[in-house]
C-alpha cells in the first residue's frame, strides 16, 4: 500500500478497527518523532487545530488529543501525504472556522468558550453527511475524480484524520486501546506432539 492508498482510505472515513494491519503500520510510520517542527501548518493554524483536537478527543483518565500531539500529525499528512490541492482544500476549511465562529458567536474561535467551541464543532459535525461514503467501490469513476473527492467537507477529514491520529499514537493505541502497533507472529501451540504416522 502506498501513501495515495493509505491517504484515501484515511479520508473515506476508515475507522480503527476497519483499518488493515498495512494501513495501521503506515499511518504509524507519520506519528511525529520528538522534537517535531511544524512545516505545513502556522501558529496560529496550529492553535485552532490543537484546540479543535482537545475538544473532539479531550484527556479524561488517559490522555487525549493534545497529549498525543494529534496537531502534529496532522501537519506531517499535509507536508508528506496530501497532495496540493487536498492541503489547499484542508487549510481553507480550517480557516473558515474563524469566519464561521464569528457569524455565530461575534468572536473567532481562540477567544469563543468551551461551550462555544463545542457548539460549533457540533454545527460543523451535523453538516457532515456521515453515511455517505466517499470512495466508490466500483471502477466507472476516472480516477481523477476519485482523487478530488478527497477535498470534500473540510470537518469530515478533520475529524477522521483526529481519530486515526490519536489512535495510531503511543497514547492511543497503547494506553487507549491497550493494543500493540505490530503484534507478534503466531506460533501456535509448540507442545502437541507430532504424529510419526501422518
């Protein structure tokens, strides 16, 4: 699987358990290392995104989102995965929600509430169309039109791309889900004799 593949499935919507265990390793290999500096996202771009995150996947008793520095995924899908045009149709959702919150709430999204921030990712989830799926699993679409479905509704591959990187972190899939990345080979049982006659 390549990281177009991997790219399009993460924005269908694939959730964690759905994902292949080639997925699941690659999705790993773009989990920010320490030290990470952000190359696609601004500061302040990064502000809304690790608040938007905290708020989606908040730390209750293990850590959320912005412990796993979902943020910083984020940054490495749009600067190593996305091709230009999905980061242009991501980074113009994700500054719209300053516009939209001030429509709302006559202030933008760093200086609105909890309660306000809540109240419009609820606006932004609700016109999300979550039982469309985007890819088609037939081949009568050119694949340049597969591609292009990849810049469909901004909060839609905010949030999918929150969950597959938070569950893809240490945090997530370890402390969260209390799994292993790659689990080892099965050996089956190595104390059931072999028969001579077989």
């Amino acid at each position: 699987m390549n990281r177009r593949e991997a790219f399009r499935l993460m924005t269908a919507g694939a959730l964690m358990p759905a994902v292949s265990p080639g997925l699941l390793a690659m999705l790993k290999q773009a989990q920010p290392g320490a030290g990470y500096t952000l190359r696609t996202l601004s500061s302040s771009q990064n502000e809304i995104v690790v608040a938007m995150t905290d708020l989606i996947i908040p730390a209750t008793t293990t850590p959320g989102a912005k412990e796993a520095r979902v943020n910083e995924f984020m940054d490495v899908i749009l600067t190593e995965w996305a091709i230009p045009e999905e980061r242009d149709s991501f980074l113009n959702g994700l500054n719209g929600v300053d516009p939209q919150c001030e429509g709302l709430f006559g202030k933008k999204f760093m200086q609105a509430s909890v309660v306000q921030q809540t109240a419009l990712l609820r606006v932004l989830d609700d016109g999300v169309d979550w039982h469309r799926e985007i890819l088609p699993h037939h081949n009568s679409v050119a694949a340049k039109d597969r591609e292009t479905q990849l810049q469909g509704q901004f909060f839609r591959v905010f949030k999918t791309m929150t969950l597959h990187g938070y569950y893809t972190s240490e945090i997530g899939f370890s402390k969260e889900l209390g799994l292993e990345i790659i689990p080892g080979a099965q050996h089956g049982c190595s104390n059931v004799p072999v028969r001579k006659d077989a």
